[in-house]
C-alpha cells in the first residue's frame, strides 16, 4: 500500500495517525535513506501515544526509551550492528513487551526480528513532487500487522 504526504508536518501527521492505531506489541521497521523522514513520522508516532518529550533519532544509544503516553515506545536504530550480530542485546525483551517497537535499519537486526511486523519504506527525491513530498510504501506480516494495515489504509483516506 502506498501512501504520500507532501511536507514535514503532513509525514508528521501521517505518524499520527499511524499512533492512534498501534497496539501493544506493535513492530514497526522503517526504511529510508538519511532523512528520509523517519524520526519526523516517529515524532508523530510519539504524540499521538502522548509523549511529549523530545524524539530524536538513536543512531549512537541504539535505543531510546519512551515510558509515559498511552504505550511505552521503543524507538531503535540498529545500523550499528551492520557487522555484528544483535543475537546478544536482549531486544526480544523489547518485542515480547507491551510497548511499541520502532526499528530504523531492521535489516541488520533480522536474526532476532519478530515474523510479525509492518515494513515501512520511506522515498524521497520523487520525479514529477516537491522535494518534501514522501511516498509510504507499507507492507504487512501477520494478522495483527495485516490488520492495522487496513486500518491505516481507512483512517489515512479518511484524512484526505
């Protein structure tokens, strides 16, 4: 399914709506090159959970932690461990929790990944946009995943 937003606060909004729908042990992987967007829709993410703190990217802590709001929100960037392994960080504890999984750069974690999860891609520099302009590219594993997908799908056009 895709999905486009034309500026900052519209990928912000987008996050936003995306929040609203999350449930606990909702896993979120998010893909794009560097800014792409993807603190700016976990920003919005975050508020609609009503965390009011600061979101910024965890490129050097791995992981940041968010505990107030409606759901715990862990927020992680596995690039790090592009030649090495996450086998040993204990991150299933993260998955088997009942916050919200944000995970920018999966692909070096895969090995300790849970099968259910939504696949966020995030492009820019679109031929024919406005260099704002993003396009969502989200694909979904599982039932739960499958699930808020079609609620994404609902409440986004219901946005338009």
């Amino acid at each position: 399914m895709k999905f486009l937003t034309k500026n900052a606060a519209e990928t912000e909004k987008f996050g936003q709506v995306v929040g609203n729908l999350v449930q606990p042990g909702s896993l979120l992987l998010l893909n794009g090159d560097l800014g792409a967007g993807k603190t700016t829709f976990t920003k919005g993410l975050a508020k609609s959970l009503g965390i009011d703190r600061a979101i910024k990217s965890p490129t050097f802590t791995l992981i940041r932690e968010y505990r107030q709001g409606r759901l715990p929100l862990f927020h992680m960037d596995l690039y790090r461990l592009e030649h090495s392994s996450a086998d040993d960080l204990g991150l299933e504890e993260y998955f088997d929790s009942d916050g919200v999984c944000v995970v920018e750069w999966s692909q070096f974690g895969e090995d300790v990944l849970p099968a259910d999860r939504l696949v966020i891609d995030i492009q820019r520099d679109l031929p024919d946009f406005a260099a704002d302009t993003r396009q969502f590219t989200i694909s979904a594993s599982g039932a739960n995943s499958q699930k808020l997908l079609e609620q994404i799908t609902a409440a986004w056009s219901d946005h338009e």
